[in-house]
C-alpha cells in the first residue's frame, strides 16, 4: 500500500452519528449536554426505597415473632454475630436449615445490605448530578439549533431533527439538562 495515501472520514450520516460528531467536534467541549433523567431517577429512588422499607417491615415482624419465643439461642443470636452466623448456617441430614428463622432472618439481613448499597450509591449518584453545573442558555440555544437541523460541513442546511422519536424533545426541559464541560467565568 502506498503510504501517500490520506483517508478522509466521510461525513456522519443523520442520527446518533451525526449529533456525536457535532458534540466531539465542539473545541471547548461545552456542548457536552445530555438529560439527566430527573423524573425517572427520583422514580427509581422512591422505588427502591419503597422496596427496601418492605424488607424494613419484614424483619420487623420476624424480631416481633422471636422476641415472643424467649429461646436463648435465638436470642443470642441477636447480640452476638458469631451467633447468627453459626445458627444461621447450621444443616439437618437432609441439608435444610436446621433454625429456618435464623436462616431466613440471615438471608433477609444479606439481601437488606445489597439492596442499601445499590439504593445509597444510586441517592449519591443523583447528588452528583443535581450538583453538576446547567449548560448556558446560550449554548442550549447553539446545540438545538444544530440538534433540530443546522449545517452540514458543506454548508448544507439539514431540514429535520437529528434524532427522532422521544429523543427529538431532548432540549425541551432545560432544567433536566447537565453540561458535563462548562466554560469558566
């Protein structure tokens, strides 16, 4: 092959191709703008939180039925993790669990954990982003406008949206928007 040879990247074709290059092609990067989802990220969170305060009941109820037990062991099992761990664990010859409580009681509390840590890492994930600087009204203005048709590199008016369907409405709330480059002051 000869080595004089230059590739010219073709133009993008309309759609995702097209926006994305309009967005990487932006030299100070402030045209990096995308939703953040609030409505749906709040959704979720009440979702998971709504789950969780299930599982919250749940292990309520079974701390009401042990306490009513009085066994030593189960109560033990309370106070001491070594305990619980041990009860929990514990198989007859058939391999079921020997203190089904406690199993269920332990499987309960490993299922809490998870389902905390994904609900607290998404609660900090929203923070973040309800943190994150608004893109100027300005550059909202620029991005749709190349958005809803614009320029090609000819010079070419393009007449329809980049993206359809319920993407086309993209810029319509500019408060769900972020800007994950803004210019400094």
């Amino acid at each position: 092959m000869n080595g004089n040879i230059s590739y010219q990247k073709p133009e993008p074709i309309n759609g995702f191709p097209r926006f994305a290059d309009t967005i990487t092609k932006d030299p100070d990067r402030t045209g990096t703008i995308y939703r953040r989802f609030d409505r749906l990220s709040s959704r979720n969170l009440l979702l998971m939180e709504a789950e969780i305060a299930e599982l919250e009941l749940l292990q309520d109820q079974y701390d009401e039925e042990d306490r009513a037990k009085h066994d030593y062991d189960i109560g033990e099992s309370y106070s001491k993790w070594a305990t619980f761990e041990k009860l929990a664990g514990e198989k007859d010859q058939n391999g079921d669990p020997l203190h089904s409580r406690v199993h269920q009681r332990m499987q309960l509390s490993l299922l809490i954990r998870e389902k905390l840590e994904k609900y607290h890492e998404a609660l900090a994930r929203h923070q973040l982003l309800l943190n994150w600087a608004k893109p100027a009204p300005t550059t909202v203005r620029g991005m749709r406008s190349r958005f809803m048709g614009g320029q090609d590199s000819l010079g070419q008016m393009q007449l329809r949206p980049q993206l359809w369907g319920r993407s086309a409405q993209r810029f319509d709330d500019v408060d769900d928007l972020v800007a994950l480059k803004v210019l400094a002051n």
